[in-house]
C-alpha cells in the first residue's frame, strides 16, 4: 500500500532556512545572551512586574499608617523611604519600562513588518542596565538607607547638609544609571521606527502605536538629559562641595526646581502616551473600525509632547515666581489640553460608530477613559493659578495624578495584557475572571483615589505620616485604605487569571479578535524571525487588507523577499519607507550582559566614594566596547 | 455594563462627597470654608469648575453608554471590518467637542482665574497693607516676628481681623510652604528669598494652617494657628507680647529657671530679659499664653508640657531636642517656670 | 552576493565582501545606514544636556549681581579661540576620511584619519593642563559661578576625549580592512566631531559671555 505523504504548504522549505538562521541558543544562556526583541520585551515584563509588585506593598504599607490618626505601622524615617521608593518606584523602574520596555520591545517590529530592532545588541543593553539599575536602587531599602526625599529631592532638604546618609547618593546614582537604559531606549525605537519599517509602510501607514512611541521617545531623549544633568549637579553639591543650589554661595534651590520639572513634566506625557497608543490598538479591534480622524489622532500624539515641554513651570506655581511668568506657563498648559480632548473623543466616536464588543480589553480602556477625563479634569483646574496654589502639595494633587497615571498608563497596560495575551503565549484567556478583575480594579481605584480630592481641600497635605484626628480626615483615609486593598484583590485575580490561563486556557490562533496590524498576520507566539516574507503594506490596518495577505502568500510560495541569506531584515527611507538596504543582524552576544555588570560597578565605586577605582571600572566599560565591536554584525 | 455602572456611581459619588464634605467643614483648613475675600475667590472658582468638570464627565461617560448600547451591532453604514462608518459625524464632534469646546472652555477659565482672580492672590503691593508679619519656616517650627517691634514668637501668629496684613515668609533652612486655605493659598519659604502675600481676615476666629512642602522628618508635625483678633485685642495681644519675660514668683519656678538657664535649654531657646539666648528652637518668652505646643503636635496642658519636656522624642521624632535627662522633680519645676511665661 | 540579484532589488550591505563590493553597496543604498540615525540620536542627547547646562550658567548668572563673582579672574579670550579654531580645523579631514573610506580609497582614508587624531589629541592635551592650571588659581568649590564653570568645561573635554577614543577606534579597524560596517562608522564619526565641535563653539561662547 502506497503511503500517503501530506503535500507540503507552499514555501515551507524557505520557512525551515529561516528558522535555521534565526534559531536562538537553548537554556538560560540563550536568554542572558539574546538580541532577540520578544525575548527581550518578556524579560521587561516579568522585571517591571516585580518592581510593581514592590512599589505596590509600599503603597499599602503607607495606607495602612495612614488608615486612621497618629498609627505606629512604620515611623517617620521610614515612611518617608517608602513614599519616595514608591514613587522611583513605579514611574522609572514599572510604567516607563513596562510600556517602552515591554510592550513597545515585543509590538513595535511586529507592527512595522520587520524583524527585529534597528540594534539588537543595544537593546538587550538597555535591559540589562535597566535591571541592574533597579538592584542598585532597591540595595539602598534593603540597607535602610533608601532615598527618602520624594522623588523629587528637593533642595536644599536633598543636600549632604540635611539628609547626610547615603540615601540621596543612591538617588542620583540610581537615576542617572537607570537614565542610560532609558535614552538607549528612546533612541532605539526612533531608529527603528524610521529606517526598520517593512518597505511600502510610508509614515501615513504606520499604526499609531508607533506613533504613540515615536512620541513617547522622543520626549524621553529630551527630557532625561535634564534630569541627568540635574542629578549630576546634586551630586556634587553633596559629593565634592560644588555650590549649584547654595544661595549663600550664589546658587539658587529654585534651580533644581526648574530643571526638575523640565523633565518632569514631559516625562509624564511620556508615562501616558505609549498607554495612548496601547488604546489606539485595542479600539480598533473590538470595534472593528479604523480609528476615528487619524491624522488628527496621529499628530495629537506628537504634539502633545511636544507642548508638554513648554508647561513646567506650573509645578512651582506656590514658589513666588513673577505674576507674568506663571501665566505664559498658564497659557501653555492649557495648550496642551486640547491634544488630549481631541484624542478622547476621537476613541469615543470610533466606539460609538463601530460595532464594540465589550471583552476585557475594550473594558479596560473604557475605564482608561473614564479615570483620565476625571484626572484631565482636574488637571484643568489647575491652570487656574489662584486654585492651584491652594491645592498643590495637598492631596487634591495625589488624587489628580494618580487618576492619571493609574488611570491612563495602568489601565491600559491591563487591557494590553489581556489583548496581546494570545499573542505572546499562544493561549486565550478566560473571559469571565478578567472582567470581574476589570470591575474590582475600577471600583478600588475609585474607592482609592476619589477621596483624595476631598481631603485634600480640606486641608490635608501630602507626604505626612500621620494626622490627627478631629479634623474630618479619618474616614476618608480609611475608605481610601480599603480601596487600596480591594485593587489589590482585583489586581491579584488580573494576574492568576493569566497565569491559570497561560496553562489551562484553550490554545489561541493567529489572530482570535481579526485585530488590525502586522501582528496578527503571523502565528501565536510568533517565530523568532516574525515574519516569513517582507510584508506588503498598503494602509495602517495591513491585517484587514486581504489583498496585500494574499500576496505575500503567493510570494512565500515563490521564495520573493524571504531574505534567508543570513540573520537579514530590510532597511528604508525615513519618510517613504523606499526600500534602501539588506542588512545582517547580530546573533546572541555576551557583550551587554558584560557591559551593564562593568557599568554598575562604576556605579556602585562612585557611591561609596572610590572614585579613582570608578575610573578604573570606566576604563573596563570602554574594554567591554572594544570587544563587542570587534565583532561586525555580519560576521 | 460599563456606561450603565458608571452612570448609577458617578451622582452617589457626588452625593457622598458633599456630604462628607459637609462633615469637614469646621476643621479649621478647609479650603471650601473660605474666610477672607482671596479664599472665597478661590473657592468660587473651584466650584464653577468643578461644575464644568462634571458637566465634561458627564458627556464622556454619555458617550461610553452609548457605546455600550451600540455594543455587538452593525455600525453606521456599512459594518464590514476596516471601513469608516459615520466618520463625517465623528469628524464633526471631534473638531466641535475636541477642538473648539475646549479652546472655549479652557480660554475662558484662564482669563477669569489668570487675569483678574490673579490679582486678588498675589503678593500685595507695598502700601497696600498697614501690617507686616515675618514667618520663617524652621525644621519645624515656624518663626514669628512683628518687625518694627520686639515681639517674637512662634507657631501662632494673631493678626487684626478685617485688615490686610502683609506677610512674609523665608526659610531658615530648607524650603517650606506657608499654607492657611481658609485665609489664602500657600506660598513657599525658601531660603535665600522673601516671598509675600496678604492674610485679610473676614471676621475674628481661630484658623489653622500646615506646612505644605515636605521638610523631612517632622513635616506632619509643622501645624500652626492664625488667630484674628478684633483689632483693639490685636494690639494689646502685641504690645504684651513684646514684653520680656516674667520673672519667676515662686521658689519652684526660681529653680525651674535656674535648671533653664543652666543646662542645654538656654543654648537653644530664646527669652528675652534673661541670659538665654538660642535660635534652634522657638522663643519661648510668652510660651504659657499659647495653645499648643511643638507645632499644634499637642497641647498646652501641664500634662502635655511635661510629657514633651520628659521625652520630645517620644512626640515628634527626628526633632532637635535632645533628651535632657531631667529627674521628676527638675521636670516639675521647669514646667512651672515655663507656665509662669505668660 | 544575492543569490538572485532580480529578486532583491537593493544591495546586500553587511554580505558586502570585498572593497569593491563595499563601495558598490554604500553607493546603491538609499539614504544614510541606521548607525548615522544612531549617531544623530545621541547628538540630540547630548546637546540636550550641554543645553541644560548652558541653561544653568545663565540662570545662575541672572540670579547673581556680580559675574564673575569677586576674585574670579575673567575668562581669557585668545588661547580658547586659536585652540578651539584648531579643533574646528579637524572636521574636514574627518568628513574626508569618510568620502574615501565610502570610495574604497582605504590609505588616503587612513591618512586623514592620522591627520586629525594628531590635532585632536593635542588640543585635548592643551586643554587639560589649562584646565588644572586654573584649578590651581581657583577651584570648583569656590561658589556657583566656578561649580558651572568647571562642570560645562570638564563636560565639553570628556566629549573630545571621547571623540578620540572614536577616531583612534576607527583607525584600528580600518588597518584591517574595508567593510560596510566600517565605513557607517566612520561616517557616524565624522558627524559626532562636527557636533562636539559646534557644542565647544556654544560653550566657550557662554564661557566668554561673563566677560560682556
């Protein structure tokens, strides 16, 4: 009897070169080594999940004391820790990273059609800088020597005169060392996103997702190099005896101010626009529409950033600058209000006018819209200037930012979990458990944060450890306390659904919600060489252009633009996305493993004032280079 | 769910918080209790504002219900995956509600609030005020001086009711904020400058005011008072004030001084007509006549007195002042020397 | 190359393997390689920091009635321009460099590369025993005007040091041979000089600027 052999799918002996080429090395020293993009993005993600998971305990901790007058939870000095951890906490070391670091490392060569990064080997640098800069702060709680300023260290009270310890040491250090990660980062997806497109996706058909991050990096290249320089002039005021914030020496305390905020403020349009861009995936998908009034959306997203550069001043409304001074920056702050409302009802209509299925995701981001209008709101008001100056540095503040930030960043980090689930682990996810952990967080949240906005008009400041009771502060304090533990719950459910799901759930196809971009074109997880052919693109929805689907088919079937030479992936023009080169990507390489060990050693030298051995560690830093471009990418 | 939910929460919310709200008010440093003209601009502005904002909510949370409604349906027009349907209305609400409302709105807003309730909060201009007041934010403490007399002291500060009183606020050491909301917004204490703002209370009363920047350890711990006096109370409040101290009348208040005078107390404390002179601590030349002590942490009772002298640390920890060391009967008679500074 | 050049319309610029290839390839390929971007990237970066810095001299110097504060010496004028006017003199041979590495002429490549390292490195080496020279006069710890002072001038020569390491890197490579990777780099480079030279303009201009 004859056997019958299966014909094989077309293509399928370019499919097995490629998977060749781009099979990664086995067991734990295939992920300390690896250049891999997705492998890269789910080291972010379990890291930044950690750190969430810490600066989240300091959260409750804090609640706790605060849960009814004069506590003994913790004391003073500790508490005062714990509110500055959880602020580095989860802006640099959990929403930065989880959003550039995890979801833009794994998402944005999907969404472009390409392979990889434009720099594979500086992207797993990133990585481990980001972590090892991370250890290196979380040292300083495990010492009991954590920053413990605020995260924002104001001078003089940051200087060696009044916080002696090594606390604000750890803090300029950490940050400048977490910063490295940050702007490689940046750069990183501003490169990529410019030359590593898939040849045909001019920039009018790119997703806004990449938008979104194109936005977000650009803001982060700006602004962290104030920050740096800012942290550096803080050093050695307190290391070598500079005097940049003396005034008794002609320094000024306002400077750090200034230059504080000139990163500080772009840096949380930086927290919130990657989250933008998470939601402008995630609406299109159960809407099965395109987005609403693209170009608009598109260049809100830029410009939003942009404007946000020019308002920072509004931070320091209570420090007695000139009247005219804080109502140019009044102005500017309303300017950047109108970038936002055009995005909000931009998703408003796109859901209104398209079909919406209200799985978890889309519940997400709708509660996404709810908490940022409610936190935009807010954020108004305070271009007011006369009201501001009554709330800042009360709670009315706290409850504003953290409608934002848990709002529109966290929100939307959720709903991108459960969306790309599929993709990522290959397993959909149970429907029922994720919307219930959807509503237990709304209603936590709220519960949490709400209240914040009445206690603090009535008087309650922030960054205290205690109040007394008697002036009707109590039991709004409690109520946010249990709402801080009912998120917990509902966050707790969020992720043992997806872990459950991860082993239990029923396995996902390619592409369960018929979702918009390039993502969704190839298998779940994908293959390490993502795509089989360089994709057609023809629009920023290519997943719904069955045309161009059809067409790639017949040209895996012909062997066109497999690119299976080597470890290759297509380079474009910036603009037109014209198909300009092939080039080689670099293999597994030990060199940025090396290079953030050697980095954290100068850190590390420099805390403890060993300065000439930190120049010996800088000294192996350059070594480290040398050797890692010994090795040409073709090579 | 999502429209129908948020729809049933959003007025319980505003229903719970004007309630509690309500409960607040009294406490002191209630922003929404305004006492003097500037606090009740302030507070006018937060409430048409906050009418707007729920106005705003509310639209937003209209149009997530319709969506919700809409849920699962075929669109506009055509419903095949990847068109446009309504998308010249959405463009329309965009542009009206994305673009033009809020230029409108936001305009609006800052012309009333920047341009002319501006004028209201900030610094006053020099002849506009009769009265000047010198606040100096300490670690953490606050400072009072009355310049063009000898008054000084520390944690309380009286004011003529119905007078704008200039008041001007430096930091000793790092930046505080001097912050009484029913009085006016805050202003910050930083050292190296003077910044200035007009307390013009409406009516006699007692307010409390906080600082408002973090200061370290002991930031909680840095409450003060306003007291407005009526003005002929004012001005005998200020005249005795400027007194130095009374002398001790008993044997126990005589040792109580000496014990001052000759341990680490003198070396941190000012009060004025005896030999102690220091500037770590407050003045305590009147300190009987205050109502609280460290800061409004406690209060001015014999009880609280001796416990803070016993063991500050045990109050406000991180403080400056040290433990003294003092046996029971040392504690007993500095406590009736001090309660004789009135 | 390609196995079947009809198929792939651009060159394949990494597998270039000979000099000829590599000149072939660089001059197919449309636009600048990503390593350029790369490099225009960190520009941005860093002048965004020596923005800030220049920001704070000039916000310390508004704050601060007398500038240079009393017993401060004003900066001196001549050596600064001739040593930063040798430096500028450096950016056409770097430029140059690359034109030929990107023509396959390797040698005059090198030459030039030669060329500049000798001024660099001797305009680094002026700088830094200036530099101490004035430290011995007044030090860093002096007051505000001398923290910004030393920290925008230390921050500029850490830059041209850097820039050294680079060209002497790219000498190193390039007496081994032309490949593409090679000549990114060494267009990469040559723009970095360009930038630390402009940015050395801007800081000895606001270096000098207390003298107005």
């Amino acid at each position: 009897m004859a056997v019958v052999v299966p014909p094989r799918p077309a293509g399928a002996e370019y499919v097995e070169r490629l998977e060749r080429q781009w099979a990664s090395r086995p067991g734990v020293l295939g992920w300390l080594t690896t250049t891999d993009h997705k492998r890269i993005g789910l080291l972010y993600f379990w890291t930044t999940l950690a750190f969430f998971g810490a600066g989240g305990v300091e959260a409750l901790i804090m609640r706790t004391q605060l849960s009814t007058p004069n506590e003994h939870v913790v004391s003073p000095g500790t508490y005062d820790e714990l509110f500055s951890m959880h602020g580095i906490t989860m802006i640099f070391f959990f929403i930065i990273p989880m959003t550039t670091g995890a979801f833009g490392n794994y998402l944005i060569p999907l969404m472009i059609g390409a392979r990889d990064m434009a720099f594979p080997r500086m992207n797993a640098l990133s990585y481990w800088i980001f972590l090892a800069s991370g250890l290196f702060i979380y040292t300083s709680l495990f010492m009991g020597m954590a920053p413990n300023a605020g995260w924002f260290d104001y001078v003089p009270l940051a200087s060696r005169q009044f916080d002696p310890g090594r606390n604000i040491d750890f803090y300029c250090l950490g940050i400048i060392f977490n910063s490295i990660a940050s702007t490689l980062t940046a750069g990183q997806f501003i490169v990529t996103i410019f030359k590593s497109r898939a040849p045909g996706m001019s920039l009018n058909r790119m997703p806004l997702f990449c938008f979104a991050f194109l936005a977000a990096s650009l803001g982060l290249l700006f602004a962290l190099p104030v920050l740096s320089a800012n942290t550096i002039f803080l050093f050695l005021d307190r290391n070598i005896g500079t005097h940049f914030f003396d005034p008794a020496r002609g320094g000024s305390p306002l400077l750090w101010q200034h230059l504080f905020w000139i990163f500080g403020h772009p840096e949380v349009y930086i927290l919130i626009v990657p989250a933008f861009g998470i939601a402008t995936s995630i609406i299109p998908a159960f809407t099965q529409r395109r987005l609403t009034a693209f170009p608009l959306v598109a260049i809100a997203e830029l410009l939003v950033v942009f404007i946000g550069f020019g308002v920072w001043a509004h931070h320091m409304f209570a420090t007695g600058m000139p009247t005219i001074s804080m109502v140019f920056f009044a102005a500017a702050t309303a300017m950047v209000v109108i970038p936002s409302t055009i995005q909000v009802f931009a998703w408003c209509m796109s859901m209104v006018t398209g079909s919406a299925r209200f799985r978890t995701p889309l519940l997400f981001i709708a509660g996404f819209i709810f908490m940022f209008v409610t936190g935009g709101l807010t954020g108004i008001m305070f271009l007011a200037i006369p009201f501001d100056q009554q709330v800042t540095d009360t709670y009315f503040i706290i409850a504003h930012f953290h409608y934002i930030i848990f709002g529109a960043a966290v929100f939307p980090i959720f709903g991108g979990m459960y969306f790309w689930f599929p993709k990522v682990t290959g397993r959909m996810y149970f429907e029922r458990p994720g919307q219930i952990s959807f509503w237990i967080i709304f209603v936590g949240t709220n519960l949490l944060f709400f209240p914040m906005h009445i206690v603090g008009l009535l008087g309650m400041t922030r960054r205290v450890y205690t109040y007394p009771g008697g002036l009707g502060w109590t039991a709004f304090n409690f109520a946010e306390t249990v709402g801080g533990f009912i998120t917990l719950v509902g966050i707790l459910l969020l992720f043992g659904n997806l872990v459950v799901s991860y082993f239990r759930a029923p396995r996902a196809d390619q592409d369960p919600w018929h979702g918009p971009t390039l993502e969704w074109t190839t298998t779940s997880p994908p293959p390490e060489y993502n795509f089989a052919v360089v994709p057609t693109v023809t629009s920023p929805y290519p997943n719904w252009d069955d045309a161009d689907r059809e067409r790639d088919r017949a040209k895996l079937a012909r062997g066109v633009l497999v690119l299976d030479e080597g470890h290759e992936q297509p380079a474009v023009t910036p603009v037109d996305g014209r198909f300009a080169e092939i080039v080689e990507m670099p293999n597994e390489s030990p060199w940025p493993v090396v290079l953030a060990i050697s980095l954290a050693l100068v850190f590390t030298m420099l805390l403890i004032e060993k300065y000439v051995i930190a120049g010996l560690m800088g000294i192996l830093c350059l070594i480290t280079l040398l050797a890692w471009s010994w090795k040409e990418p073709q090579e | 769910m999502t429209g129908r939910a948020a729809r049933r929460t959003g007025p319980l919310i505003f229903l719970l918080a004007a309630v509690l709200l309500l409960a607040g008010c009294g406490n002191g440093q209630n922003a929404l209790a305004p006492a003097s003209h500037q606090s009740r601009d302030i507070a006018d502005l937060f409430w048409w504002m906050m009418g707007g904002a729920w106005i705003g909510l509310a639209i937003v949370v209209a149009l997530l219900f319709w969506s919700w409604k809409r849920r699962n349906r075929r669109g506009l027009g055509s419903d095949r995956a990847g068109e446009k349907p309504g998308e010249r209305a959405s463009w329309y609400v965009v542009v009206a509600a994305g673009i033009a409302m809020p230029i409108v709105v936001v305009a609006t807003l800052f012309v009333i609030s920047d341009i002319f309730v501006i004028q209201t909060t900030q610094a006053p201009a020099s002849a506009a005020t009769k009265l000047t007041v010198q606040v100096i934010g300490h670690q953490w403490w606050w400072e009072i001086r009355y310049p063009g007399t000898r008054a000084v002291t520390a944690n309380e500060i009286h004011i003529p009711a119905r007078t704008p009183v200039r008041v001007e606020v430096r930091g000793a050491d790092v930046i505080h904020s001097f912050w009484v909301p029913e009085l006016n917004r805050k202003i910050d204490a930083i050292p190296g400058r003077t910044n200035s703002i007009v307390l013009d209370a409406d009516e006699a009363g007692r307010y409390r005011g906080q600082c408002a920047e973090f200061c370290g350890l002991q930031h909680a711990h840095m409450g003060f008072y306003v007291f407005a006096d009526p003005p002929a109370r004012f001005r005998s409040w200020l005249a005795h004030e400027a007194t130095p101290a009374a002398p001790p009348s008993s044997a126990l208040e005589r040792t109580g001084q000496r014990l001052f005078m000759g341990g680490a107390c003198s070396s941190c404390h000012t009060i004025r007509g005896t030999n102690a002179q220091g500037y770590v601590g407050p003045d305590l030349t009147h300190v009987a006549d205050r109502t609280t002590l460290a800061a409004l942490t406690l209060s001015n009772r014999r009880s609280d007195l001796a416990g803070w002298i016993g063991n500050a640390q045990h109050y406000k920890p991180g403080n400056q002042m040290p433990d003294l060391n003092l046996t029971a009967s040392g504690r007993q008679a500095l406590v009736a020397y001090l309660e004789g500074l009135r | 190359m390609s196995a079947d050049p009809a198929r792939v319309p651009v060159p394949r610029t990494t597998g270039a393997e000979s000099p000829a290839e590599v000149v072939a390839a660089v001059r197919r390929r449309a636009g600048p390689p990503a390593a350029w971007w790369g490099m225009v990237v960190l520009i941005a970066s860093e002048a965004t920091l020596f923005g800030a810095f220049i920001g704070t001299y000039y916000y310390l110097r508004f704050e601060t009635p007398v500038w240079p504060p009393l017993g401060i010496p004003e900066p001196k004028v001549v050596v600064p321009l001739i040593l930063i006017g040798c430096l500028a003199l450096t950016a056409p041979p770097m430029l140059l460099a690359y034109r030929a590495a990107a023509a396959g002429r390797l040698r005059a490549a090198r030459g030039y590369l030669v060329l500049a390292l000798v001024v660099q490195a001797g305009y680094f080496a002026f700088e830094v025993h200036d530099f101490r020279d004035q430290l011995h006069t007044y030090g860093i710890t002096r007051n505000a005007y001398s923290s910004i002072y030393y920290t925008l001038l230390g921050a500029d020569h850490a830059h041209v040091l850097l820039g050294i390491l680079f060209t002497a890197w790219l000498l190193a490579k390039l007496a081994g041979g032309l490949t593409t990777y090679r000549v990114n780099a060494a267009q990469a480079i040559a723009w970095y000089w360009v930038a630390v030279i402009l940015l050395t303009f801007a800081v000895i201009g606001t270096l000098l600027s207390a003298r107005v």
